[in-house]
C-alpha cells in the first residue's frame, strides 16, 4: 500500500511538471511606474530509495520523458522532495523559536534583477548561487518552465512593489549536492507526500501584527493606537513537523540522502522570496531533542499551492480544506480557480472589520465570479486576463474603505462616550 502510495507521488509529479513545460505562463508587464521584477527557483528533487544502485556520473543526462522512466525515479521507495527555506520573523505574535515561518518580504533585495541579467531565469540562478550556493546552470539540473507571474504589493495593496516571476528546476541527478547557505537562515527538503498529507487537514494560521504593516517603523504611539482599533490579521498556514536533526549541517546535501528514513515526514524546500536558500553552517546549531513545527505560508504556501494544483492537472484540489474562507469569500471557490490566491487574503481577529470588508467587497466577489465562469467556459480569457491581480487589487480596496470606516465608527464612539461620561458627572 504505501509502495504504491509513494508511487503515485512520482507520477502526479510527472504530471505536474509536464503541465508546467507545455503551459505558456501568464506573464504581467511591469507599468512604466514601477519596473522592478523579481524571480525565484522552486527546486525538485528524488531521493533515490537506498537500495539503488549507484549511477555512473558520466551516464548520459535524460530527457524530462526519459527521467521519469529512469528505475530508480520509478523505484516505489524513491522519494520526490521540495526545497523550502526556513527565517525566523519576530513580528509574528506567535513566531517563537520552536515555529518556522516562511514568507516573502517584499522589503527584502533578494530575488531582485540586477542591471545585466539576461531575465528571470538567468535572475533566479544567480540568486540561489549566491545564498544556498546551489549551482542551477550545473549538469545536474534542468529548467523545466516559468509558473504565472504574480503581482507583489504593498500590506494592503496600494502600492505595487514588483513583478515575481517562479521557475522551476528539477534534479535529473540522484547524487547529493552541498549547499552553503546563509547565515540566520536554513533549509529543508520536504518530501512532496508531507505537503499532500498536509493539505488534507493540517490548517492552522499565522498571526500578523496589522499595525506594524500599516505605520511607519518608528511611530510606538501610532502602532499601539492602530493595533487598539483594527487589532491582528490571519492567514492560512499548512503545519509540517520537523527535527532538528533534518536540517543538521551533516544532513544537508549530503551523500546519505538515502538513509533520511530517519525524517519521513520532512524536509526541504523553499522559496521565500523568490529562490530557494539552504543555510546552516557547520557546527552552528545543536540538536534539540524536541520536534518543533514548520508554518508554510504566505508567498511561500501560494506557490507551492500552484505546484500542487498542476499536479491535479488543472482540477480543484478536492483535499484543500482552508481555515478559513477570505472574507467576503463566502459561497465561493477561490482555491479552485487559484488556489494561491486564497492564501494571501487576511482575515481581522475584529469582527466588525470582516463584516465591512464585507459590505465593501461587491465588486471583489463580482472579479471572482467572473474567473470562476471564465475557467467553466475553458476561454481563452482565463490566461489573457490578470484575474489574480484584479481580485487582489479589488479586495484590498475593500479593506482600505472598512478600516476608514472602523477607524472612524470607534473614534466617534469615543466621542460620544466621552461626551456622555462628561454630562453624568456634571449632571
């Protein structure tokens, strides 16, 4: 059972990067205003089973076809893993030590196309080189394609800051390759059955401190005031348990790949913000005895959602079970028709600022419809068209009205109690 559990692994990953090779990507100009772009490498790799045996180095590199009809990719025991890069992040208000959060920071240079690269895919090479010191232009690996551009904005979404474009990148080799990555940062190969797996229940959320997205960086006063009126947002998160021990310096890249039965249920793979970073340097961590938990979430999660929903080759995920739905969502099935989509809209910890985005979100559920009738119709219209970015700009909208308007019901609550409290006491 689990021979053939693993097995179809493999295949839906076949599936999934067939799809990607062959599917033009919708790609997104970048307005005159703002012509920043960005790129980032989601690596694949499969971990041979350990009984294979070894492959001679100078054996012939295979087509993407041939790879999957190689026997020891075929092999039941062989393992498909994903590379996700692990930050620590102390804005989160429950980002202690012992939980990973992985996010994309748009303040964050890396990723960035630099004056003399040749595009994105020349971008998201030199990026993962420079901070995991994975050679992508290497033998061992080929491009099979670029995923649908995405927009990446300001906290609420007035502001464009750039264009990210993912590429991804499959191993054709079984032997390991080192990897340096930076320092404060680390990397863990997932293996692709643990991201299914999680999908089908392991939800939880990520709390953001809503006021230090929303006022400038110095202003105490203004964020504890912020944070008293609009209170905390929460976006989905996929739970994946980790040992330390997976991301021990020994481990990462290491010729015992093989013998990671040891970490079943993790690994590595990542992206944050655009490539793929390994990072622990020898010595520098010690190995607690206790697991502690991964949170996949944000930019992070929304791409690997889009891996996942070409391995369904282009059906709904039937096990994607969300939280929570976006506000204003209601009814409707956003991770159907982009399935990262739903993991980049918030939801207020206050009640009374879900029920106003809400009320201001007519035109949002109206873009969404739309897609949605687009992608049932099978038109042409569905790649033509910024659905992703219209949706994100219209429900981002509907936030800004419902916080002017929570803003300006709870000052004049104020008001009036204030006004109240003054006549009892000289009544």
């Amino acid at each position: 059972m689990m021979q053939q559990k693993q097995d179809s692994v493999v295949r839906l990953l076949s599936r999934a990067l067939h799809r990607i090779r062959t599917t033009p990507p919708r790609i997104i100009s970048s307005p005159a205003t703002q012509p920043r772009r960005a790129a980032v490498a989601i690596v694949i790799r499969v971990v041979p089973s350990p009984t294979t045996p070894p492959v001679p180095s100078d054996a012939p590199l295979p087509t993407l076809d041939q790879f999957f009809e190689l026997d020891w990719v075929k092999d039941p025991a062989a393992r498909p893993e994903i590379l996700f890069l692990r930050r620590y992040d102390g804005s989160m208000s429950d980002g202690a030590s012992h939980q990973l959060i992985t996010e994309c920071c748009s303040k964050d240079k890396r990723g960035r196309m630099e004056e003399g690269d040749e595009g994105g895919h020349y971008t998201a090479m030199r990026q993962t080189w420079e901070e995991i010191g994975l050679d992508l232009a290497e033998r061992d690996f080929t491009c099979i394609g670029q995923m649908d551009d995405r927009e990446i904005t300001t906290s609420l979404g007035k502001r464009l800051l750039m264009i990210l474009s993912p590429f991804v990148f499959l191993q054709l080799t079984p032997r390991a390759l080192p990897t340096d990555p930076a320092e404060g940062t680390s990397i863990h190969w997932t293996p692709l059955e643990t991201l299914i797996a999680a999908l089908k229940g392991r939800w939880s959320s990520v709390t953001v401190d809503a006021a230090s997205r929303l006022t400038p960086r110095h202003a105490a006063i203004l964020k504890i005031l912020v944070r008293v009126l609009i209170g905390t947002m929460q976006f989905p998160a996929i739970l994946l348990d980790i040992l330390d021990s997976d991301v021990h310096p020994s481990t990462v890249g290491s010729p015992a790949l093989p013998s990671s039965a040891s970490y079943p249920a993790l690994t590595e793979d990542v992206l944050e913000k655009g490539i793929p970073s390994d990072k622990v340097t020898t010595g520098q961590r010690e190995k607690p005895s206790k697991p502690y938990q991964l949170k996949l979430w944000g930019l992070s999660l929304g791409m690997t959602l889009d891996l996942m929903a070409n391995m369904a080759a282009g059906q709904p995920l039937p096990s994607l079970r969300l939280p929570f739905h976006p506000v204003g969502g209601e009814g409707m099935r956003i991770d159907t028709v982009a399935p990262s989509l739903a993991s980049v809209f918030p939801r207020f910890s206050y009640p009374d600022v879900n029920f106003w985005i809400w009320v201001f979100g007519k035109r949002y559920r109206e873009v969404v419809r739309g897609w949605e009738a687009s992608i049932r119709e099978g038109g042409s219209n569905d790649r033509r068209l910024n659905w992703s970015g219209t949706a994100l700009n219209t429900f981002y909208a509907a936030v800004r009205k419902a916080l002017i308007v929570v803003i300006v019901l709870r000052a004049i609550g104020v008001l009036c109690s204030l006004i109240f409290a003054g006549w009892w006491l000289l009544a």
